[in-house]
C-alpha cells in the first residue's frame, strides 16, 4: 500500500514494513541523505540528523540543498535528544537500510518511543540504482510531492548518463582507468569494489573502466596500504568527499597526473543529485 486514501495513509518500505499514519505526513525528520533525496524531490524535512560517521555539525558533502533550505541538522541518529524530537512533533522518520532489514543510522526504540511510522528505503547492492531512485520516488510521491514519483527526473540523469556514454567513447576518456575510494590517513586507504556500489556499477554499464581493487577481506572496499592505489595506475580518481575522509594528495598516495573527482558515497538517491555527479565525471573523463 502507498499514498493516502479513505482509511488513511499507508507505505510498505524495503524491510518489508507496511507503515500507517490516519493522514499523509507533513512532518518528517529524516536520515540527511534520505533527506537531501527528499529535499530534491520537492519534499521538505522539518529537521535530518546524521550517521555514525557524522558529528555535532552537519557534513557539507552529505548537506545537498538542505542548509540553504533552512532544515535543522539534529547531530548524529544514534545520539538524537528525545525531548528535542518530541518538540518537532514528527509524524514520520524517513531512513535508509543497506541489509533490508535494520535502519542505518536511527536507534528503531527511539522512533517506537516517539510513536511515529519509520520508513527505511534500501541503498544497498541489492538493488539497481534505477530501483533505488525510483523507490525514493514512490516515496516522495507518496507524501505529496506533486514532481515525484517513479519516474521523476528521469530525463534529467538520462542526459547526464549519455554524457558519460560520449565520454568514455571519446578519444580522452576511452581506456582511462577510474578508481573509487576512501582515504583512512596516512598509512591506509579503503579501496571501493566497484560492484558493490549501486553508482559504480552504474557507471560500469556505462562504459566507465572501474578498477578493482582484487581479492581481499572486505565486502565493500578493501583497506590495504596507499602504495596499491599507486599500484592500480589510476588516471582518474573518485575520492570520498565526506568530512571524516582522508583527501588523497601527495606523490606517495597516487601517480602523478592522475585526476581527482569528489564523490560522496552517500550521494542523496534522487535524479537531481546522480546527474551532477555523472556530469561531473564526464566532464573530468573529457579533460
């Protein structure tokens, strides 16, 4: 069940849980990339909060639009002040989930406490990165967004896709190795599998030559010393852009030459915010 009908209001989100609410909610307070998607998709949350990763102020890579929209930064999810939500008067906690099963980065006994519906949407591999932005539609949708749905802003990432399509094609681009990570300090750095992230492997489909980081422990990345990222040869470099990330900068950490694109890991899973980033691959593949 999704959207708002005669018995009230109703999503079924990707833990399987069929949520209800006697009216559509107005008031969400949601995960700040939950959040940010929202924000794009023309809905607007009375206040986000952060992940684990995050501190007592916002992240500018995660924040998207939603600081120049004036929504409140709370602090990281699992140290939210209960009274402090209370005040916001919630009437739904929107979430992300990477396992299908357990919101990311909300305590679930909180949000019981506050009574409110809790919507966790999967960004996980488990899906495709159309699923997930179209998930995130229906959501949108579902709270009244009059641009969201399914299929909003689909002609928006379709032209920022045959961007990177004509940039790989092109003599600049064609053959460039590419590779995502995240620097961890001085002496490690977390090496993305390309096929773990719903974005890579977008970007895969696309033509994009992803590098592997190879075998290893690790289902997402694979944290080794900065001397294999020399190793790989990268011409281009998508490096996590969150603020507890290390930049990689320096002879000893990448070859020279090599390119250097930002990439937020938590991109808001909305049309708007793929597209500048697949623009702004391509526009670094064609340099």
């Amino acid at each position: 069940m999704s959207g708002t009908g005669a018995h009230g209001w109703g999503f079924t989100d990707d833990r399987g849980a069929a949520l209800e609410a006697p009216a559509r909610p107005a008031r969400v307070v949601a995960y700040v990339r939950a959040g940010a998607a929202l924000l794009d998709l023309g809905v607007v949350p009375v206040a986000v909060y952060g992940s684990g990763h995050d501190g007592v102020e916002p992240d500018p890579a995660k924040d998207g639009g939603l600081a120049a929209a004036g929504v409140p930064y709370l602090g990281p999810g699992r140290a939210l002040d209960e009274e402090r939500l209370r005040e916001l008067r919630p009437e739904l906690v929107v979430d992300v989930t990477y396992d299908g099963k357990s919101p990311y980065a909300v305590d679930e006994g909180l949000v019981e406490r506050l009574g409110v519906p809790l919507a966790a949407l999967s960004v996980g591999n488990d899906l495709s990165l159309p699923a997930i932005i179209g998930r995130f539609g229906e959501l949108g949708a579902a709270l009244g967004a009059p641009a969201a749905g399914p299929g909003a802003g689909a002609g928006e990432l379709e032209a920022a896709e045959a961007a990177v399509r004509a940039a790989v094609a092109g003599p600049a681009g064609a053959g460039r190795g590419v590779l995502a990570l995240s620097g961890a300090g001085v002496e490690q750095v977390h090496l993305a599998r390309p096929e773990a992230w719903p974005e890579l492997a977008r970007l895969a489909g696309l033509g994009v030559r992803l590098l592997d980081p190879g075998p290893g422990p690790g289902a997402n990345w694979l944290t080794t010393g900065w001397e294999r990222a020399l190793d790989l040869a990268p011409a281009l470099v998508l490096y996590d852009s969150r603020a507890h990330a290390t930049r990689p900068e320096g002879p000893e950490r990448l070859p020279a030459g090599a390119r250097l694109v930002p990439w937020n890991p938590e991109i808001p899973p909305s049309p708007a915010a793929y597209a500048r980033f697949f623009h702004a691959l391509a526009e670094a593949l064609t340099a």
